[in-house]
C-alpha cells in the first residue's frame, strides 16, 4: 500500500533492530523521524553487553523468533542498524528491509556477515563512499546527522567554568570511554603526553565519558581541540559534533573524517603518531576557533532526515510495486 504524507512528512510506522538502543546519534535521528510523522518502534538485540563483554550467539538466535512477531504488527519497513542485526531484519518475509551499516560491523569481525545480507535488502545505508566501495551491491551514502541546534558555538571561558576546568591550561578531548579499545585510548594518552612535553604550557587530555548527551557540546566548547586516534570508523559522530561548535580536529585518517574536514581550518588529519603530535602543536598555537561549523551543515539532521524519509518511501513504493509491501495484521 502506499505510504501517506501530511503537512509535516511522511507517516510511516517502521520497526528498528539496534544492537545498541541507547547510542545517542541513533536516538537522535528517531527522534527527528518522529518529528516528521515516523513512528518508530525500536527492538534491540537482547542480552548483556559492556566493555570486555559481548553477546552470545544465542543472545541472537532467540532475537530472531522475536522479530517474527514483532513484525507482524503492522509496520510499513524494517530498519536494521548494524550489520549483525540485518539476518534478522530478513528472517521475517513480510516487510522491506533497510539495513545501515555504521563502519565497525564492515570492517570488524561481523563484516563478512554485513556483506552476505547487504545484497538481500532492499536499500542499504553506509557511512562513507570507501563502505560502499567494499560492498557487492549498491549503497546509498548517508552518514548520521548532527543536531545544529545541540551543537553550537559559545564562550569557551564559560564552558570552562561550568565543567570545572583551569583557564590557564589547554583541554585536549577525548569523547569516548578508554576501554573502547578501537577507540585507542593508549595512542591518545602518548600524543597528548608527549605535547605536554614540548609544549611550556600545561597540556591535558580530557577524557570525557557517560555524560549526558546534552552536555557533550559544552565540553566541546570548553576543549582547545578533539583528538581521534580511532584504529576505523565509519562517520564519526564526535568529529561532526566537534565541527558544529567549531572545535578544532585532530584526528587520524579514517572513514569519512578527511572528506568532512577538507575545508575545516584549523584542523588536522594525520597518519603517523609524529603528524598528531605536530598537528595538535599547531592547532593549540594557533589558538583559534575552526569554521567547522559551515563545513557541517551538509549533514546536518535535517539534511540527513529529509534523504532518509526519500529512501523510506522508495523502499515501501518499491516493494508496493513488485508485491511484497507489508500486510496490516496480526497473523500469517
């Protein structure tokens, strides 16, 4: 059947698999869905998971029964986010299937996985142009959006003061918990060291974790730079986050992050520990905000939201088209 649209977008009631439902920058682009007339309904993977610890193959195995049934219940399309959860988004022969590859379910060990089902589904989203390079079907380019609204540039002396940091020191960011080991806490901590070292001024890296969503932007209008020393990624959320408040990056050469920054001054991407080391020196000499803000527009969340609610309507009309749309009922 066809989708309907309103005044305010398209309604739609679309059920999502996450391996990770609490991820903010996930969170974020459901809530601008609903936003738009999407009712989403979001069903993650059971099972515990932390650092050091991972699910368990039978945490998926007895998710697959429990997307049967859910999907009985009068959606329009399946969401998979993450490539773990896209065997189970097509266990279910009822619904279109959307599957977003976010960057480590493609280069990590569930890659191989995240390849085999990528041609089953009926759109497939990914991070950057490389993802879609390394998949055997097509993929559209659509990395998560930034809420310009939450992500904005202000005082920093104020910022400062209101996360409890000396004035007299540069504040080097680090937006992720040190036991994500692809994160690379161990490099970040080295860099930073040794530019505390060479420099007269006091350096610190802030590690800043499990704070609410809300209040990452003050930490980045605090910092002096964010620093990303990231083994892979896809689209790093952080670094778009950090261009919204205009906070100098400093990152590796991984995902997207050389496309987003290619026009952002001051900002540096790097390949060895030695270019991070000088790249962090000479954006904590310069002493200067990035135009990053600009650059970033591109993706912001209502750039991003307005492509996906397209794809959505293409997926639902094309499975329309050829027979397969969804059936409103309880039962087979």
């Amino acid at each position: 059947m066809a989708v309907s649209r309103s005044a305010t977008g398209i309604q739609m009631d679309v059920l999502v698999l996450t391996t990770y439902d609490e991820s903010p920058f996930l969170c974020q682009q459901l809530e601008a869905l609903e936003q738009r007339g999407v009712s989403t309904t979001t069903l993650p993977v059971p099972g515990d998971v932390g650092a050091g610890q991972s699910r368990r193959p039978w945490d998926y195995l007895r998710y697959v029964p429990e997307v049967i049934r859910e999907a009985r219940n009068g959606y329009d399309l399946v969401h998979a986010h993450y490539g773990l959860t896209a065997p189970m988004a097509l266990a279910q022969r009822r619904l279109p299937v959307v599957c977003s590859l976010w960057g480590t379910d493609l280069a990590g060990p569930g890659g191989p996985i995240s390849r085999a089902c990528a041609p089953l589904c009926d759109e497939v989203v990914v991070m950057t142009e490389g993802m879609a390079d390394r998949l055997p079907t097509s993929a559209t380019v659509l990395p998560f959006g930034i809420d310009l609204e939450k992500f904005q540039p202000t005082d920093r002396r104020r910022a400062r003061e209101r996360v409890g940091w000396a004035q007299d020191e540069r504040h080097v960011l680090f937006p992720y918990s040190p036991e994500r080991t692809v994160k690379n806490y161990p490099r970040a901590r080295e860099v930073v060291a040794t530019v505390d070292n060479l420099l007269e001024e006091s350096v610190t890296l802030q590690v800043v974790h499990g704070v609410d969503h809300d209040e990452v932007s003050t930490y980045m209008n605090a910092a002096d730079a964010l620093l990303l020393t990231s083994e892979h990624e896809g689209s790093p959320t952080s670094v778009k986050e950090a261009m919204a408040c205009n906070l100098p990056v400093v990152s590796l050469d991984v995902g997207d992050v050389r496309t987003r920054l290619a026009d952002v001054d001051p900002s540096v991407v790097a390949t060895t520990d030695d270019e991070l080391v000088d790249g962090l020196i000479e954006v904590l000499a310069r002493d200067e905000r990035s135009n990053g803000r600009q650059a970033v527009e591109e993706v912001s969340q209502t750039v991003v939201v307005d492509r996906l609610l397209e794809l959505y309507d293409r997926t639902v009309d094309d499975a329309t088209t050829a027979g397969t749309a969804r059936v409103r009922s309880t039962s087979d």
